[in-house]
C-alpha cells in the first residue's frame, strides 16, 4: 500500500514495544505510518479508489488520509460490513453489496465477502483501483490440497475470472507464506523464549515481542515464526544471542542492527535482537502465555525464513520486468501499473 519496506514505512508487525509510550501496542494506528499510501496519491490525481479488507484491523491504515467526502474514495472491511458511513468509509451499508450474510471473523466466508463486494463494485462503481484484502484463515487452519483449501482457492479463482471478464489489470500477492507447524502426532512445535532467556537473566532484563500477535488468535494462538527482544543491557546481547542460537526450532538470531540492514526494518522498532524458527518450528514467549485450546487443527503459521517467499501473479504480460530482478511483494504495484501489456 506504501511500494515501500518496513524501514520506510515504519510497520514492523501486528505488535510491536512502543518506547516513547512504554507499552506493547498494536500496530493498527495510522499515526504509526511513516509515508503516505499510493491509494492517496492516486486519489489526489483524480482516480476513484475502492478498498475492502476482510479484518477491521487494517481499514483505517488503508484508508489513511483517503478523503470521503468529495465521493471518489470506499474503504471498508468485511468484519464490519454493516456499521459503514458514508463520511467514514464512503459507503452507506456495504452490507448490502452482496446477498452473503454477515461474515464471521473466523470463517473462510470473511474473504468470500470480500471478493463478491470488490465484484460488485468493479461492476457498480468503475473504480480505477480495485484493492482487496483477505484473511489467512483458512490457510492457518487448512493444509495445501484438502478439500476445504481446495474449495477455498476455487472461490477466488471464480472471482478474479470474472474480474478478467471486465479487462481488469489483476495482479495477486501476499505477505507471507505458511507451513505447518506440528510434530508427526499433530503437537505443536514451540521454542519458548522466556524460560530459556530466565537461565541467564531476570524476568524485569527482558521483554520478548510476537509481531504476530493480534485481536485474532484463534487459528494461531499468537505463535510465529518471527521475534524481538529487548534487553535492559545491551551487554547481554552476546551471551543472549549464543543461548538462542544452540536451541532446537530456531534457525536464525541476528543483532538488530544487522536484522534491521537484511530485512529492511525500522531499527527504532526492533530491539536488541531478532529471532526466526526453523521450518517446522514456532516461537512463544511462555506456557502461561498463550491459549492453546482454540487450536482444533494442528498449527499452522508463518514468519520465519521458510514463509518468505510468496506469489507474484499478473494476468499480463510483463516482459520488461527483468527475471533476475529480486521482486517484493510491495512491487506488485509498480508491476500491475507500470510493466503489464495487453
């Protein structure tokens, strides 16, 4: 939404250690973004921009300086479908887009709305840009080939066809991929941080950070593949990173200067060090931490090395995009825009 990294916009994860405040907050506050949205600058040229996310967590950052009243902006979430105004959203009653009832939160129905509104839309309202976000719902709770993803995937691809039908550019990405993470009985396969930080450091010289943690921890119990710590001493950095680095499920922990220069984060919402699990492997900070018993699936999740590599699908032709050039995800703009052909 930015066609930047995280060092230069500023979002690092879903939850993060504000220090000016002194407090673990979710990232969900505009306030936090550090440069402006391409939906606002296409805006400010005269294009119509529609957005519609399934969770509500992030409607106010992609709708961030959108300007409703002058009728050219929509930007709503399927959560929160039938609470929408025309001056905070620049719709009256999205619920009313399509003939889905409400979506639940935790259902793959929350995505279906979301694709059957932006449909609607692109036939009711001809926006210029067409921006949907889904949930990863079903892919937390669904392995790759059964008949739930299968069923799932189905639903999209019945929709973006019927996009195509409208000679729209479509060009599909995500933000991360998503493995299993479970043993051969179905257990999740946890690396606790803070009973291993405890053997060398009081519990009030640390605090471990979860990025992925969010209102919405049903299908993963806010467990990941990606962690931050901060220590009262920076001189603990070293005989912290050593103890990590020798435990079982963990792949990867850098200094947070060096993790912040390889995965372009902002290094003033980090820490002193960065931790990745290994494939099979998630991190947690305690036991007593997190509620295991709305995990009816075996776990699935994402944030390590293994979930970095996603789809960059474009339904034209775009030849002058070099094959060896290193795409992120955020390119996907400048990709659709910019490089496809008819």
């Amino acid at each position: 939404m930015t066609g930047t990294p995280p060092v230069v916009h500023g979002i690092s994860g879903n939850f993060f250690y504000d220090l000016g405040s002194d407090a673990e907050v979710m990232m969900n506050d505009p306030a936090f973004l550090r440069v402006g949205t391409i939906f606002k600058a296409f805006q400010d040229q005269g294009a119509r921009i529609a957005i519609i996310t399934a969770k509500d967590k992030l409607r106010r950052m992609l709708g961030h300086e959108l300007d409703f009243e002058q009728g050219s902006a929509i930007c709503f979430s399927a959560e929160k479908c039938q609470l929408t105004t025309r001056s905070e959203n620049g719709i009256d009653d999205a619920g009313q887009l399509t003939d889905l009832p409400p979506p639940d939160v935790y259902s793959g129905t929350l995505s279906e709305y979301v694709f059957s509104a932006g449909l609607t839309l692109l036939d009711t309202w001809s926006p210029d840009i067409l921006y949907l976000s889904t949930s990863d719902y079903i892919q937390h709770k669904h392995g790759p080939g059964t008949p739930t993803a299968d069923a799932f995937y189905g639903m999209i691809d019945h929709h973006l066809l019927e996009m195509q039908a409208h000679d729209a550019v479509i060009a599909v990405t995500a933000d991360h991929g998503m493995k299993a993470k479970h043993d051969s009985a179905g257990q999740p396969n946890i690396v606790y941080l803070k009973p291993l930080i405890n053997e060398l450091l009081p519990s009030d010289r640390f605090r471990i950070i979860l990025p992925i943690t969010d209102p919405y921890v049903v299908h993963h119990g806010a467990l990941g593949g990606f962690a931050t710590i901060y220590l009262a001493d920076p001189a603990d950095v070293q005989p912290v990173c050593h103890k990590l680095s020798a435990q079982k499920g963990i792949e990867l922990v850098l200094e947070a200067s060096i993790a912040c220069e390889r995965f372009s984060l902002p290094p003033d919402r980090v820490g002193h060090i960065v931790v990745t699990s290994s494939t099979e492997w998630v991190l947690g900070h305690s036991q007593q931490y997190h509620d295991l018993s709305t995990l009816s699936e075996p776990l699935r999740s994402h944030g390590g090395l293994s979930e970095q590599r996603v789809p960059f699908i474009l339904n034209y032709p775009a030849p002058l995009l070099v094959a060896s050039t290193t795409l992120r995800n955020y390119d996907i703009f400048d990709a659709a825009l910019n490089h496809t052909t008819d």
